[in-house]
C-alpha cells in the first residue's frame, strides 16, 4: 500500500512538473488573443492512470499556471479579477475530473476508445467552459473587442477557434502514445 502511494505522488508530481513546463512554453506562444494550452496531456495522463482526482488536482494547478500567463494578465485579469480566478480555475478542474470519468466508465469496455476519448474530452471541456465564461463573465471584454456582428462569431472564430483546433489536434496526434504509456504502466502494476 505504500508502495502505490509513493509510486502515485511520483506519478503526479512528475506529470505537474512537464504540465508546467509546457504551460510555460504555451504562455510565451499564442494564437490570436488566447495562450495556446500545451499541456492538456499531463492532465489526461494523470486523469487515465491516478484517477479524477489527480485529473482535477492537475486541472486545478494548470488554471493556476493559466492564471499567470500573459494574455491572462493583460486581458482578463485587469477586467474582473475574481471571474478569471474562477474561469482559469474551474475550467481546468472541470477537465481532469471528468477525463478521469469518462476513462473508468468506458474503459470497462474498451481501454483504447477509453484513452482516446479520456484524452479528447480535456479540450473539449476546457475550451467549452472557457467560452462560457466568455459569454458570462468576460462578456465585456469581447463586446469591446468586437467591433461589429456577433460575438458568438467573434468567440469561436478569433478567440478560441485556432487554439482550440491546435489542442485538438495535438491531443489527438497524441492520445495513441499516451494509449502507450497508460499500457505500460498498468504493465508495471502487475
């Protein structure tokens, strides 16, 4: 038992340190007015392998990470801070718990769609709960960006479209590998 639980704590800890390197590099590189999220596959790893907690603990320190990015900084944060504490938090949260989730449902029938759909959902949930907060708590701030038409158009089109479809794909390109990863460690297990 404390075999696992040391083998757990090094696990996470050493997927929160490549999160917060690749969120760190994702910080200095953006498309458009939003940091592009590199590291969606910490999250997922550690939501496949430790569980939705460990999803949800590295969701929570990804928003923290989130929180000091630039874009973060110089756009949302001077608007309203508690809504970008809360938006950069939740979201990232949100994410890992439900990738853990969705892993142990499906993978009691398939582990590879689990993976694969486990890893998809972090995007997805992320980027869905940060238009949210779009449309709600930042809603000033892409009415004042948008000078004319709709800011559903403007949300999905300027602010997260490009990145979405970036971490997207590189979750996808990804998930295969960290199919792999996932069966050797549950190798190790044994």
């Amino acid at each position: 038992m404390k075999n696992i639980r040391t083998r757990t704590i090094t696990g996470i800890g050493i997927l929160l340190a490549i999160e917060i390197i690749l969120q760190l590099i994702g910080n200095i590189w953006a498309l458009g007015p939003v940091s592009i999220n590199l590291s969606l596959i910490p999250i997922a790893l550690g939501a496949i392998i430790f569980g939705p907690g460990a999803g949800a603990f590295l969701g929570l320190a990804n928003g923290g990470i989130v929180l000091l990015a630039p874009a973060t900084q110089a756009i949302f944060w001077q608007v309203t801070p508690i809504g970008t504490l809360l938006v950069c938090l939740i979201k990232c949260t949100v994410a890992g718990l439900v990738s853990g989730l969705i892993y142990r449902l499906i993978s009691k029938k398939n582990q590879f769609a689990a993976v694969i759909v486990a890893s998809l959902i972090v995007p997805i949930v992320n980027t869905a709960l940060f238009a949210l907060g779009c449309f709600t708590v930042f809603r000033n701030i892409v009415e004042s960006a948008n000078d004319n038409g709709s800011i559903y158009t403007y949300v999905f089109l300027v602010m997260i479209g490009w990145n979405f479809i970036f971490e997207f794909l590189v979750t996808t390109i990804l998930s295969p590998t960290v199919y792999k990863i996932v069966s050797i460690y549950e190798r190790s297990e044994e």
